[in-house]
C-alpha cells in the first residue's frame, strides 16, 4: 500500500479566487485563499475548526468574513473595513523563492505569499516594505502563521505599523466558551473607547455580551476552552504582545450585512497582535510575528489537558533583526 504524502494543490474556487490546499498525512487540511492572504478552512479530519460567514462575501474589494484576516498596517473598530487595513483586501502572491526563514519548519506542508502594496495603497499609506507570510499546517493538524515585515526605506523614514491574525474559531455555542489566560491583564475596551485602560477582574473570560477589546501584555499562550465540543484551541504567539478578542453579539451581528443574524453564536473572533504600541522598524530592520494554533481534548470533560500547564509551556522569544 502506498504511503500517504502531504500534498500541496493551487486550484481556482468555484467563486473564481484562487486559492492553496494543504493537506498532511493525518487527515488535516487548509485552505488559503490569494486574495487576503487569508486562510479560510482548517480541517481536523472532516470537522471544519474555523467559522466562515454565511454571508461571507468572496468578492473584492470586500474582505472575506471569516477563517484569519491579516490586519496590516492597522488594527481598527472591527466591523469597519477601512480600519483594518489593506492586506486582508489584497491580492497576495505566491512566491517561490523566498528569503532563508528565519526559523526551521517541521513540515513541508507550507506555502509563501508576499504582499505588493498597490499604487494607490501606497497614496495612503507611503512606506516602503516588504511583507511576507509563511501559513504552514504540521503533520499533528497544527496551524502556523509567521509574518515578516522589512522596512526596506531608502531615505531613513522609520516604519511603523499594527498587526492582527483576527482568526475566528468555530464554536458550538458561544455561552459555553471560555478563554483563560488572560484573567488579571489590562485591557482596552473598543466599546468604550480605546484610549481608556481596564482591568479584567474575571477568573476567565466569559460572554453574555458584545465584547470588543484588547487585551495588553498577554502571555506566549492562552487557551479558549468550548465545553460543548469538549474541545480546546490553544493559541500561542510570539512577536506580538497583544490579544484581540471579539464577538458582535445580537444586535450588532443583524448591523452588519454579511454575518448572519444568528452567526455571533458559533463565531469567536481571538488573535495575535500588535495594537496598543505600534511596531516601529529603522530602515534594514525586519520583524516577525507568529501565531500558532492546535485543537485539542478538553479538560475541564476528558482530562486529557490542563490549561494551567498549556500556559506554562514556552516559545520562543521575539526578536527584531537589523
């Protein structure tokens, strides 16, 4: 019998985008589109772990609603499309021949885009940068984001940026989620504007409400537990301080046209970033950020995983190189 072989496949969606499936030899599969950069599905055999829209919109220049939007250069008011910034609405390319990496990838189930800012985003933001983004699945089903960002300025003009991995998690039941990690952090409320510093007092985070809020300083790793699915997604980072965490809830979810009324009860949006402190880069200088994610037994119902230890666990330390 034939030994089965991660496989790499660019095909063109029936929607008419083009768009890279990965699939490695256990059974787990990705799907990243061009348009975005964006990874849109995430399969664990045949159980799909990211949440997509269904209105999502898979036509430009609207941003796709759903699996992990690439917010770059800025990290706004979610819901609003301008304020998210451009990568997530631009056509990303493959390329083939990238740069040494700065660090080993275990698996050979990966691919490498590069994003060539247009003229007239350049009118709006102009600096000049190389931005390059490595999405790699590992054999054990794992999800691996890493981003890199040269200012390649020629006239000493700093580069200064904010970034986002906004994934949103398929989840069972938003009333039966908690992320925990993150208890005791200072926080910024969008909801009450961003310029105001609070203190989470929770033990976790639960939600019975729109939360829209980012939390400062977070630790290499948190995980969001779904008591339904008996399900665990560990999230960890590095290069990226913060931790975005979103969900629209009722009356927001039927304001915004392409989420479902009902969607904001299977959706939770949790993520990377860099938004309190913009990254600055001198000219020559390159920054990477990364964000790591698996799906695992529950805890709190299998007792196959204590979060206490998950969050314990180390990575790597950032770093930015000259």
């Amino acid at each position: 019998m034939e030994e089965a072989k991660p496989s790499i496949e660019r095909i063109k969606a029936s929607n008419g985008l083009e768009k890279v499936v990965l699939r490695e030899i256990r059974g787990v599969s990705i799907e990243v589109y061009l348009y975005g950069g964006q990874v849109i599905s995430w399969k664990n055999l045949s159980e799909e772990l990211l949440f997509v829209s269904s209105k999502a919109a898979f036509k430009p220049p609207k941003p796709i609603r759903g699996g992990i939007q690439i917010c770059f250069p800025q990290v706004g008011i979610h819901g609003v499309s301008e304020q998210q910034g451009f990568a997530r609405t631009h056509l990303w390319e493959i390329e083939e021949n990238p740069p040494a990496f700065p660090t080993k990838t275990a698996t050979k189930s990966f691919v490498d885009l590069i994003l060539k800012p247009s003229e007239e985003e350049l009118k709006n933001w102009p600096h000049s940068c190389q931005v390059r983004l490595r999405i790699a699945l590992s054999p054990g089903g794992d999800l691996i984001l890493t981003t890199r960002v040269r200012n390649t300025s020629t006239d000493g003009k700093l580069l200064s940026f904010s970034f986002a991995y906004l994934t949103y998690f398929r989840v069972s039941d938003i009333s039966e989620v908690r992320v925990e990690g993150l208890e005791t952090l200072d926080y910024l409320d969008f909801l009450k504007g961003r310029d105001n510093r609070f203190t989470e007092q929770g033990d976790a985070i639960v939600f019975e409400s729109e939360v829209d809020k980012v939390y400062l300083g977070a630790p290499p790793k948190i995980a969001i537990i779904d008591h339904e699915k008996k399900r665990t997604f560990v999230l960890a980072k590095d290069g990226l301080p913060d931790i975005v965490v979103w969900n629209p809830w009722d009356k927001k979810a039927k304001a915004i046209g392409d989420l479902g009324d009902e969607d904001y009860k299977h959706m939770l949006c949790v993520g990377a970033a860099a938004v309190e402190k913009p990254i600055t880069l001198k000219p020559g200088e390159e920054w990477t950020g990364r964000q790591e994610m698996s799906a695992v037994p529950s805890s709190y119902c299998s007792g196959q995983l204590d979060p206490a230890k998950v969050l314990q666990m180390s990575i790597e330390t950032p770093s930015v190189s000259g």
